[in-house]
C-alpha cells in the first residue's frame, strides 16, 4: 500500500506552487501511466495534485499560423479534430495508433509526452534497473532486448520512449510550452525528450518543478503526403517494435522539404536528419531509394553489439 495524499489545483499558478513544495509530487490528469506505475511499486509519490480541471484542455489557433494545443486535451479528441485531421493528418494516424480508445480517452496530451518506457525490467523491482533504481545496473543490455533501443544507448540504460504521439510531433517539429516558478519557456520539440547517458531515470528537459501547458504545431503539416507505419506484434493495443512518421512537401515531382522520424529505437523520438538530407531536393523515386540505402547503413553501424538483427530488418523493412 503506497500512502500519498491528494490536492486539486485551483489554476495554473497554484499547480506550480504546489509541485515546487514538494519533491516527490506528481501531477495527475488521465493516469493512465502513473497509476500503473503506482501499482507496481515503481513510482511511489508522496502527494498527487490533480490538474485535470485547469484551463487547458483547448485546440486553438497559434499567432504564427500553427495550431496550438492544450496540455489537457485527450487524445481521441485532438485526433479527432477537425483542424487536426485536415491540416495534421500524420498527428492524427499517429495517435490512433497507439493504446486502445478507452485508453485515448483518458490520456492527456502532455501525459503522452510525460509517458515512462514499457522496459520489461522497469517494471520488475525485483531485477536492476538505472532508470528506476540509479546506479544497480541494466539488466536489459544482456537481457530480454527486443524492444530495446539501437540508437543513442549507453552502458546504463537501452530503453526506449513509448509515444506513438510523440513520434509524429517529432517529425512535425513541434514546440513545448511549460511554466514553473521562473516564469513562462517553450521546448523545441527534439530537445524536450533526452537520451540516456549517464542519468537514465531523468527522460525530459521538463524540470521537476515545471507543468505543460501546451504543446505548438508549426503552420505546415504535411497533409498531402505522409504516412505514420508502426510494426508490432499485434494489429491494436501494443507497442511499436519500431515506427516510422513520414512528412513530404513534393512539388512538381521533387521533394522541397522531407521530415523522417523513427519510434521504438531510442530513449527518444529520432529524428534522421542524414535521410531528410538524402530526400531534400531530388525527384521522389530516386532520392527515396538513396535514403533507404543511407538509413539502413546508418542502423547497423550505430546499432550496439547487443540489437537484434530483427529490429534493424524492421526499420529497413519500414523505410
């Protein structure tokens, strides 16, 4: 039995003051990753603020001309949107791919971002794990590593980020909006989620005394090409093996702009920055074939001596 207590936050600012005064405070919304972790005796907070009725549960228009996304909205809602499925179709196949709809339903937009990995050791307390217990060791590296990462690891963790969400935010290239006691920042979206390092059980640049109050979508969203591909052991309610969100502005039988992120290989969303390079101003057959030779030389040789061969034919397969 894990004793905490619980508080409702009476607005953005009071949400703030109370995760600052106490450490191991934990804000609740959907729950519907913390209260799992609760169970297993992973995460253990000693207060849990419930934020879910502050203002933020809006899908409005950014100034610049980006759709600007409330930190609260669930994700059936923001895949369901209107704006979202004209504008951001790749956000939208990419959310309703992930979980189950009872679960969208419950999950927030900035919990999905906030989500701890699936690691089967993670959850186990009763092996080691550096993202739950520092400095007692992986036990995934020569363990069960499946659905492990093949890029950014390091000695002390392999983990991976779980988001089907966070995946095409990562391609879109979305920006984090966050408020704590030193005033208002926002995150571009590649730096909000870290790689493992040294320091595995910190996963964000979100400081611990800081909420989410929005997340931004930039005005282009590639909605005439793109495609969200996830491979995973069964057709609903599991998690990618390995993913791929794909988003082409193509003119005239040249590609002017390519976004390529990966999901299931790393710590967090990846980027690949030497694809899009590969895409960027060729006609689209061509440059799509040179990518798919340059990313599959790039798996094998930043992939740790531990990857299955399968995760790598994987994301071959998916390019």
């Amino acid at each position: 039995m894990i004793n905490f207590e619980y508080t409702r936050a009476s607005d953005i600012a009071d949400a703030v003051r109370r995760v600052s005064a106490e450490p191991r405070a934990k804000f609740i919304a959907g729950g519907t990753n913390l209260i799992d972790l609760m169970k297993e005796d992973v995460e253990r907070p000693t207060r849990l603020i419930d934020i879910t009725h502050l203002p933020l549960k809006a899908v409005e228009e950014a100034p610049g001309g980006g759709l600007k996304i409330g930190a609260l909205v669930p994700n059936s809602d923001l895949a369901y949107h209107p704006a979202v499925e004209s504008r951001y179709p790749l956000l939208s196949s990419a959310i309703l791919a992930g979980a189950s709809q009872q679960l969208r339903n419950m999950a927030s937009t900035g919990g999905n971002l906030l989500q701890r990995t699936r690691c089967y050791y993670f959850y186990d307390t009763a092996t080691p794990c550096n993202k739950r217990a520092p400095g007692s060791g992986c036990s995934a590296i020569n363990g069960l590593n499946r659905m492990h990462a093949i890029l950014g690891t390091s000695e002390a963790c392999i983990a991976v980020h779980p988001s089907d969400m966070c995946v095409a935010l990562a391609a879109l290239g979305a920006t984090v909006h966050v408020l704590g006691p030193s005033g208002e920042r926002t995150i571009a979206f590649t730096d909000f989620h870290r790689l493992p390092g040294d320091t595995p059980q910190i996963d964000s640049t979100l400081r611990p005394d800081e909420i989410i109050t929005a997340i931004e979508l930039p005005p282009k969203g590639f909605a005439d090409n793109y495609t969200y591909l996830k491979i995973r052991d069964r057709l609903s309610y599991a998690f990618a093996l390995v993913s791929i969100a794909v988003g082409l502005d193509i003119e005239g039988g040249t590609i002017k702009e390519a976004r390529l992120a990966l999901g299931g290989v790393a710590h967090k969303p990846w980027r690949d920055p030497e694809a899009e390079a590969q895409l960027n101003g060729a006609t689209a057959s061509r440059s799509i074939s040179c990518a798919r030779q340059s990313h599959s030389a790039a798996l094998i040789m930043r992939s740790p001596p531990s990857t299955t061969y399968s995760t790598i034919r994987c994301h071959q397969y998916l390019i």
